[in-house]
C-alpha cells in the first residue's frame, strides 16, 4: 500500500530546506548588519539586503569548497558572515560608484572640444 505523505509533512521538510539554505541565512547576515548603515533610505537598505543575500547565497559553496569545511555549522556561519559583510561591500561599492558618477565630467570624453 503506497501512503501520501500530508502536506504538512511535505510543508515542514520544504521550510526545514529553506531554513538551511545559504540565501536565508546570509539574509538573516545582512538583515543584522543593516543596523550599521546609518543614513540610507529604505529603497537602498532593501536592495543591498538582497545583494548581501545573493553573495552569500552564490560564495558560499565556493569558499566552502576552497576552505575544505565539512561541518554544517561552519558552512552556515561563513553564510552568515558574508551576508554580514557582503552587504557592506555591496553599500560602499554603490557609494563609491555614485561619487565616481556625480565628478565625472562627460565633456572630458568628448573629441573636438572647443579651444584645442
């Protein structure tokens, strides 16, 4: 006799995958380290959450695979901390970008200025 599993069996084991995943858990990094990004408005707090989410979520196997960890513990700490720390890379990459913006003069690309 071949059983259905319930759907709140099948619910549970879902979430449980979920909480577990590298993206939840550097999430809950960058969640933690936007206390420390004082001035920005919500729009970019919500957007560099996602980022240091989506490094943590994409780096982790790759440092886990370089660094030979075994342990499930350790795998998610270095999940939580590049969430932690990927999303103050990603907020001063986007400061420093915007600055570079902003005192580019478009007029110095330009061949054929005037008085040359």
């Amino acid at each position: 006799m071949n059983e259905d599993p319930s759907i709140w069996t099948v619910f549970g084991a879902f979430l449980l995958k979920v909480l577990k995943s590298h993206f939840f858990i550097g999430l809950i990094g960058a969640l933690v380290s936007l206390r420390g990004v004082p001035g920005s408005t919500w729009r970019i707090r919500y957007l560099n959450s996602i980022a240091g989410m989506l490094i943590s979520g994409f780096w982790t196997p790759a440092l886990a695979e370089y660094f030979v960890l075994d342990s499930d513990a350790t795998i998610a700490a270095l999940a939580f901390a590049l969430g932690l720390f990927g999303l103050n890379l990603v907020d001063a990459s986007r400061e420093r970008a915007v600055e570079l913006i902003r005192n580019t003069k478009l007029s110095d690309f330009i061949p054929g200025k005037k008085g040359e």
